[in-house]
C-alpha cells in the first residue's frame, strides 16, 4: 500500500474516534493511574528491601510500607479491569455507529448498487471488517497515548536517582517503535490483500452454494469444488503472511526489550562491583536505587512493546478501511450547476439537473387524494457510475391510468422502474403531481407505492411478520383479508400454526408460486395509489399467474399502475403502451394500435404467439 493511501486511511480512522465517546479518554486515563500505580508499588518494594538488607532495620518499622502494597495490589487489579471494560465499550460503541453507518449507506444506494457485489462481499464488509476495527479504538489509539506518558514519567523518575539508567532507557527507547515500524511497513498491504481475498472467498461461497442444483445437474460439482479449494487456499496463504508479520514483530519487540533491560542489569551489576563510577551524581549507587530503576525498566518498555503488538491492529484496520472509506463516501456523479441547453430545432431552452437519489433535507410530501400523476420529460436514468442505462424518454401517466412498458431484455425497464423507487440517479425531469421526485420525502413517496417484483423476497418469519412488513401493528383480520385478496388464505388457514406459518430462510416452506402471492398480499396493505410492478408473473404457473392478475386487477380499480411486462397477452387491460428499445421509446399507444403497427410490438407480439404454440403442440405430443 502506498504511504499516501495509508495515512489518509489513519486520518480517516482517526476522525471516527468521536463515535467512542469518553470511554477513550477513560481508557486513558485508568492506563495512566496503573502506570503510576507500579511507579509507586515499586517504590515500595526497594524501600522495604533496602531498608531491611542494607539498613538491617527490623520488618516492623516499614508496616506502613506493607500495608500500602497489600492496598495497592487490588487497587491495580480493578484499574486494570475498569481500562479493560472502558476500552471494550470504546470499541463497541464505534463498531456500532460503522456498521450502522455501512447498512444506512447501502440502504441510501439500493438493491441496483448492492446487486454490483456478491452478496458474501457485503456479509464480509458489514460483519468481518467493521469487527477488525474494534482493537484499533480499543487498544491502539489508547497505547499510543500510554505509551508516551508512561515513559516519561520514568525517565522524570529515574533521571534525578541516576543519570546513567536514565540514558541508557532513554537512548533504548526509540529502538523499539523503529523496529516495529519497519516490520510492520507491509502490515497493512497484508491485511488488505487478506480482506480481498475473504470477500472473494465469501462472494465466490455463496454464488456457487445458489447455484448448486445447476452446477450438480452440468455434473460441475467436482470442478467448481476444486476452485473453490483453491480460493480457500489463497485465503489461508495470506491468513498465514498477516500472522507471519505479527509473530515477527512481536519476537523483534521481545528481542529489543530484553536486550535493553540486560544493558541496565550489567550497569548496575559493574557499579555494585564498584568496576563503574558514573551515573550516580558522586553519591553512590544504593540498593534502593538498582532496586528500583531495575523494577521500572520492565515497566518503562512495556507500554511500547504493546503499542508494537497492537500496531498489527493497526495495520488490520488500515485494511478494513480502505473499503469501509471507499463505501461511506461513495457519492453518486452529479452536475448539481443548474444548466440549460437550447434545442437547436426549435429554440426551446430546456434545464438539465443530474441528482442522486432522494435528499430529505426540507423534503416535500405529495398529496395522493386524487392519485398519483407521473410525468417524465428528457428523462435519462443513470448508473451509479455515470453511465446511461435509459434515455431520453418522455411520458406521462395520468391518476388512475395504467400504462406498461415492453421491450426486450437489457432494454432499460428495470432501471425506470428503480429510478420511479428512488434507487438511480437520473437527469431531466420527473414530476410527482407536480413535483420533482427527488424533492420528496423518501418515506412519504414510498408510502404511496406497491411494488410487486419478478423475484418475490420473503423474509425469516412467519407469514403474519411477512404480510404485516410495513404495518407491524396490522390486525389478524387485516391481515387474512390482504391473504384472501391474493387467493392465499386458504393454503396459510390449512397449516395447522395459521398465521404463524414459518417461512425459513430462502423462502423455505413455500413454493415461489405461494411466495409471490403472499408478497401480493404484503404489497395490498400498502393502501397504495401507485403500483409499480415489474414481471409480477413472471415465475409463475398458469393457475398462479392467474390468481395474482385477477387480484391485481381488483386491486388497481381506480389507482394508478406502471408494469414492466414480457407477456404480450396481459396488456389488454392497459391504457397505454411503452415499447422501449436500448432506452429509448421506440413505440408508444394501446394494443390495437401497436398491433395493427409494423415495429418491434408486433415482432414481439409474433415471436410469443410462435412461441406458445409450440409449447402447446410438446405438451399435446
């Protein structure tokens, strides 16, 4: 990783100390109350055995001095025990605003950005590294701190008792956090190549774990076995350099420390000898003193050897960051310069404003007592990249009308649909009743919609907390009416537990037909005035396919409704028609019109009729 990268990376794990609140600074400051702690129980301990050895004064005469040690012993323990919790909660308290962070970021992007990643990359992002940031606040950022203070107040200990000791810790200080810098420089490169290779693995886990029923069907069990082997492989390769650097630093650290100590222990050992005569102001070097500088010294390097074995935290979320920092400031290209251009036919000045989803900053509400009325003009729907998936199109959807849009696959339909939810940035124009979509309320708009798609989601639970998503408090009643509506009620009334039917996860218990109908019944009890609705049927049978047209139809009486369709044969209940092609609207008006019109409808229209044919004649055979 290059240094530039690295310490914006610092920087930016930095400013989210504030999430820690003052259980950092308490994590400090019990730290620094057991730093003095030992300078004292130190104190206390040359005392006694000088007094008692050298002075040959009897153990009576220091009870003062043993009453304050048994004092101190526990004192320590519970410094110890309150930094140890403080920091833990430092750390919990920052992973929780990340990771809340993380999930409101890719509830602001969308299912149509979280579609770019497997879904095991963002189990990864979410559980793994937001987890890999916790001893980084916990221990790092305190150590760093301790590790500072600590030292010098030694050296303003030992300094005035005995200049050489002092030097020698002084001048073997620096020793320590040199080395682990230098072991730890491909720390952070390690750690997020590492994180790569877990979100690979994890993305590459789930993909296959989906597709297991193809992949046992294509006899591609065994090959794709071995790749992932070879995933798992790479995974535990670069597991084992991160660990690798960690043990080295830590033996390097070790190394330093003892090597330092021994120079103090040969110093005073040469001056008790009487083989050295410097270091001790002309007033002799005394037991208290060896004692006492000899009992520091473990201490005055301690706090730097833990910042060295926590600077491998360090470079652990360094790595986590870079996608952790990369996600939350993801921001949407925008050319927020309200700028107009001039239609070089007519003359006509037109405003083009690139926006992003919603921003609820004085958000306004729309009032949908007399429906909803959509009305697009130039509107060009947009990637999260900046590239152009529809566009420019121009329509309008009257209250109460309904209107569906065809086309070939890859021809842009999805993508209006999730630019009509607020999921895609778009340009132009696209008025609510009159006002511009990304102007409302997120909340308020989407309580105006029933969203029906070709890929019904039901969540763990049971069929009661499915129905009742969006209204938790919804009565039984409610509840069976919405499943009678969506010709359900009678498979959910025959299971013995009812309402409290369990759905496990992937929609266990239940057929995709069944899903598709209950998610029917949840989208009912939205009271919407909008139904957006794309390929309803399209994993359905015949009778299914069936039950959840006549519901929707009943449904819809009087309410506005935009379907994304491949089925030719349900658009004779529509008003309007939108044929789009790579786009664009290449067509547009209601089926008789389009059938009796050479183009792509009718080619469509030709190629399905072609196609049912020949199915009914395999199934006659």
């Amino acid at each position: 990783m290059n240094k530039p990268l690295e310490k914006q990376l610092t920087a930016w794990l930095k400013k989210q100390k504030n999430a820690c609140g003052f259980f950092l600074n308490l994590t400090v400051l019990f730290g620094l109350l057991t730093g003095f702690s030992l300078i004292l129980q130190a104190y206390l301990i040359s005392t006694i055995l000088h007094g008692i050895i050298i002075n040959d004064l009897p153990k009576s005469a220091f009870s003062t001095e043993f009453l304050c040690l048994l004092v101190l012993i526990p004192i320590r323990a519970l410094l110890a025990f309150a930094r140890e919790r403080c920091s833990f909660e430092a750390g919990k308290r920052l992973r929780l605003q990340i990771r809340a962070a993380v999930l409101d970021k890719i509830s602001e992007l969308g299912p149509a950005f979280v579609k770019g990643k497997p879904a095991g990359s963002w189990a990864s992002i979410v559980l793994e590294q937001v987890e890999d940031l916790h001893d980084f606040y916990a221990r790092y950022l305190p150590q760093m701190l301790l590790a500072g203070f600590i030292p010098l107040t030694i050296l303003v200990v030992v300094f005035p008792l005995n200049w050489a000791a002092g030097l020698i810790l002084f001048c073997t200080a620096p020793l320590i956090p040199i080395f682990m810098i230098l072991v730890g420089t491909g720390a952070a490169d390690a750690n997020r190549k590492n994180f790569k290779a877990l979100s690979q693995l994890s993305g590459h886990f789930m993909d296959r774990l989906k597709g297991l029923n193809t992949l046992k069907l294509f006899n591609r069990g065994n090959a794709e076995g071995k790749e992932i082997e070879a995933a798992s492989e790479t995974f535990r390769k670069k597991t084992m350099a991160v660990l690798r650097l960690a043990f080295l630093s830590s033996a390097v650290l070790e190394f330093f420390a003892a090597v330092s100590i021994a120079v103090l222990a040969i110093y005073f050992g040469f001056s008790f000898l009487g083989e050295l005569d410097f270091g001790d102001y002309n007033a002799g070097v005394s037991l208290f003193i060896g004692m006492f500088v000899l009992m520091l010294a473990p201490e005055f390097y301690q706090p730097l050897r833990d910042m060295g074995t926590h600077y491998h935290a360090k470079a652990q979320a360094i790595g986590a960051a870079e996608e952790l920092k990369a996600l939350l400031e993801y921001q949407v290209e925008v050319d927020n310069s309200n700028t107009f251009t001039t239609d070089n036919e007519h003359g006509d000045v037109k405003q083009n404003i690139v926006t992003q989803p919603h921003n609820n900053v004085g958000a306004k509400t729309v009032n949908s007592q007399q429906g909803i009325t959509l009305i697009a003009s130039d509107l060009i729907v947009k990637s999260h990249s900046g590239a152009t998936l529809v566009g420019p199109i121009s329509f309008e959807l009257e209250a109460g009308q309904h209107i569906a849009v065809v086309g070939p696959s890859g021809a842009g339909k999805s993508s209006l649909l999730n630019a009509l939810l607020g999921f895609l940035p778009y340009q132009g124009s696209l008025t609510v009743n009159g006002i511009e979509l990304t102007l409302l309320s997120v909340k308020n708009w989407r309580s105006n919609l029933a969203w029906l798609g070709q890929e019904p989601l039901l969540f763990h639970g049971s069929v009661r907390d499915n129905v009742a998503l969006a209204d938790p408090n919804m009565s039984d009643d409610k509840i069976k009416t919405l499943l009678s509506k969506a010709k359900i009620l009678d498979f959910v009334e025959q299971q013995p537990l009812g309402l409290n039917y369990p759905i496990g996860e992937q929609m266990a218990g239940v057929s995709v037909g069944q899903a598709q109908r209950i998610a029917l019944a949840r989208a009912l009890g939205q009271k919407a005035s909008l139904f957006l609705l794309d390929e309803p049927t399209a994993s359905l049978d015949r009778p299914s396919e069936n039950a959840v047209l006549a519901s929707l139809a009943k449904a819809m009486q009087g309410v506005s409704c935009l379907m994304v369709t491949h089925r030719i044969d349900q658009l004779t209940k529509m008003d309007t028609i939108l044929v789009l092609d790579k786009g664009k609207i290449v067509q547009q008006g209601n089926i008789d019109l389009l059938t009796h019109e050479n183009g792509l409808f009718k080619q469509m229209q030709s190629d399905q009729s072609e196609f049912i044919t020949e199915n009914e004649k395999e199934q006659d055979v």
